[in-house]
C-alpha cells in the first residue's frame, strides 16, 4: 500500500475536511496524491480557492499541495488509503451520534477495493471501528475484512486555535488491524509526523487512548468547578488559591471554566455509553460531567443574586455577554456551553446582548436562534466575559466601565482575565 502511495500510482483519499481532515490532507498533499472529499459543496467551493471554512489555516497552507477538493463520489475510487475524519459528537439526549461515521463508512464501502486501507482518526469508543463501522464498510462493498482489505485507527490530537503546535510537531498513535497493517499505516503518518509515532497494539488500545485523553482533562476540570463553589460560598479567590497551591512541584495548574466544545464536552459521553453498554454504570466520570453541564446554571443564578442584591429586578435587567465561542480565538461554536448561560439568564427573564467579532452572525442564529449585536451599546447592569479572545483582552477598562450602569457595575470575568477589575466594578470570577 505505502509503496503505491509513495509512488503516486494511487492516492490518499480523506473524508471529512474539517478542523481536522484539512490539515491532514494538505501535509500528506505536499508528499504524495491527495482526494479532499466533503459532502459540504460550499465548503469544497471555498477550499478550492485556498480559503479554509474553518478559518484555522491560511491561503499559504495550501501552495503546492498536490491535491483535489472534491464532493463527487467517483474521484474517492482514484484512492488506494481511505482516511475518515468526520466529527462524532453527541444528541439531546447526550448520546454518541455515529451518523456521520456511519455515513462515512457506506461512502468508503462503495469505492474501497481489494488491498485497500481504511484508517478512522474520529474519536469514538474502544471498539467502534471494527464493530460499528467495518460491518458497514463490508455490507456497502461486499468485501471481506482482513482478507479484502486492512482497517486502522490513528486518534486526531489538534488543538483548534494552537499555532505553536502544528500537526506535524504532534505525536501520532498509529494502530492496525494486523501486523502488516500498522506497518503500512506507520510508513505513512511517519513521512509527514516529525514528531514521532507510538504504535498501539490494537485498535482498540488506541480508540481508548484517545477518548481518555479528553476524559481526564475533564475530570481534572471537573474539580476545580467544584473546588470554586466551594471557595465561592466561603468567600475565597479560587485562582489565589490555585496560584498559591501551584506552587509546589507536583501539583496539576487547571482552572475553573465553561467546558464545552467537539472533544472535553463531547468525549467522556462516548466512554460512558460503552461502560453502560457492557454492564458498567461509572461513577466518577458521570459526576464530572453533571458537575460541567451544571456550569452555566450557577453563574447565572450568581448574577441574578446579585442583581437582585442591588435592587435590580432581572426582569428589568439588560445584560452583556461577551464571546460565544468554545474557546478562545477560535470561530468554532460547536457545543458551547455560553449558549447554555445564555439559556439560563433568559430563564429568569434578563434581557441579553451577545457579542463575539469573531463568529458569524448568520451561522449562529441558524445554529442555536439567538442573534449576535454588532456592538454592544447604552449601558448594562451586568458584563459577562465568556471568553478570553485576544481581541478582549486589548480593551481598555474604561470601554467596559462607560458600558456599565454605575447603579450595579457586575462584571462576571469567567477566565479570570480582568483581575485589575476588582476596585472599579463589582468583580466577579470562578
């Protein structure tokens, strides 16, 4: 297979040109054949004229790749490798959604051939590849796993909005069905990963490699939530105690926060319905998870105590929040955790103005119903910075001061970003 592919006699077909896929497919394109494939027309439109929809990479990522952006199914059959890079995320009922995987593997069924690969880099739980989507792939080609062809699992590890760690300077799980497959499949992350490789012995060490990465960083989350509603009722600065406590060598320095978006937000729910699958109702996971979707609901019910303490009647109350992304200075609103503060200050009747430079207006409104202001205007009983964007970070204490009714003057600085704030406003953080 990577002789083939070495060679260009066949290509490097990648499904999904997301956050994730698009990188992937333009470092292999500087090498070797690339097909970009995405069922998004728009997006492949965009692409073609070296613009990223994701707005992650610049029009330079995109010189000299050898590579073709396209929606049509037969252009995946010039492919011999078959790398499926979908987002698998979750449903109202915060179960896995395997519809996009599903939808992908029926696609790489009807073009795979004999001695072809077939690698999955979304994350899921230990044991999707070969029992959720190799059945799929064999139904739609009529070929048989293991004698047909080879399947492989490589967890993605991008970090959305971290320029300092291009994918290439990431060190990559590689894992195979067979011997002969993670060999194949080390040849071929191993030409464009500088970084090094670690080869699992099993696909399924390596799916549960990654779904734990994010699980562990969640739990880890999860505490200083629950450490900062402790502190909070006892009248303590949680960051002073962070910062005093990271003072000795050993121990881990995370803060509190919202935890949102495609992996932290998203993951440990995929680990979850495997254990529940098997027999197995996990305690300490489930409890992190109840402790981060319950984020939202106590900062709001914080601010409208505190309204209410400065005879503010919520109902009469116009508050601004500011950043409606994941993260910071990224445009990504998949699975914010703001929208759900959002929800939960309406709930109590407050008036809110949302406001992030960087998201579009359109997408959000289509994407969750709430309208974005162009900028925020008169004043407010109460600021709540979500996110700490680059762009925020630049403004002034006065902008934020001139903004905020001197009756109340609430400023909910949620990262911590404003401490300078406290002598001047009614400051408060996790």
């Amino acid at each position: 297979m990577f002789s083939q592919v070495k060679n260009k006699e066949a290509a490097i077909g990648i499904i999904g040109l997301g956050y994730v896929g698009l990188p992937l497919a333009l470092e292999f394109a500087k090498k070797f054949r690339v097909v970009g494939f995405d069922i998004n027309t728009s997006r492949i439109a965009l692409m073609q004229q070296h613009i990223d929809p994701s707005n992650e990479l610049d029009a330079n990522a995109f010189n000299g790749a050898d590579i073709l952006f396209s929606s049509r199914l037969e252009d995946l059959s010039l492919c011999k490798v078959f790398i499926v890079a979908v987002p698998t995320d979750i449903d109202e009922n915060k179960v896995p959604n395997l519809k996009p995987l599903q939808s992908a593997s029926a696609t790489v069924g009807k073009v795979i051939k004999k001695g072809d690969y077939v690698i999955f880099e979304s994350t899921v739980y230990p044991g999707c590849t070969e029992e959720d989507c190799i059945p799929i792939i064999e139904k739609a080609s009529g070929l048989k796993f293991g004698l047909d062809f080879k399947a492989g699992y490589s967890p993605e590890r991008i970090n959305p909005g971290d320029k300092s760690r291009p994918l290439p300077s990431i060190l990559k799980i590689v894992s195979g069905s067979d011997s002969e497959a993670l060999e194949n499949i080390s040849d071929l992350y191993g030409s464009i990963i500088t970084a090094g490789l670690h080869k699992a012995t099993s696909i399924k060490v390596a799916e549960a490699a990654k779904v734990i990465e994010n699980t562990q960083r969640d739990l880890n989350i999860s505490l200083m939530n629950e450490l900062s509603i402790i502190f909070d009722k006892m009248g303590i600065d949680t960051n002073e105690v962070i910062a005093a406590a990271s003072t000795k060598w050993n121990f881990i320095k995370l803060s509190p926060g919202l935890v949102g978006g495609h992996c932290i937000g998203v993951d440990p729910y995929y680990l979850l319905h495997k254990a529940k699958e098997i027999g197995i109702e996990p305690q300490v996971i489930a409890s992190g998870r109840r402790i981060n979707d319950g984020m939202p609901a106590h900062i709001a019910k914080k601010l409208v105590q505190r309204l209410i303490s400065n005879d503010i009647n919520p109902g009469e109350a116009r508050v601004l929040v500011m950043g409606v992304t994941f993260k910071e200075d990224v445009t990504d609103i998949r699975n914010t955790k703001v929208v759900d503060l959002i929800k939960e200050l309406q709930s109590y009747s407050v008036q809110v103005d949302t406001f992030d430079p960087l998201v579009s207006k359109k997408e959000f409104e289509h994407e969750y119903g709430f309208s974005l202001i162009s900028n925020p205007s008169g004043t407010y009983h109460a600021i709540i910075v979500a996110v700490s964007h680059a762009e925020f970070k630049l403004l002034p204490k006065d902008y934020f001061l001139e903004l905020l009714d001197p009756s109340s003057r609430l400023f909910f600085d949620l990262k911590g970003i404003f401490g300078s704030f406290k002598h001047d406003t009614q400051y408060w953080r996790l």
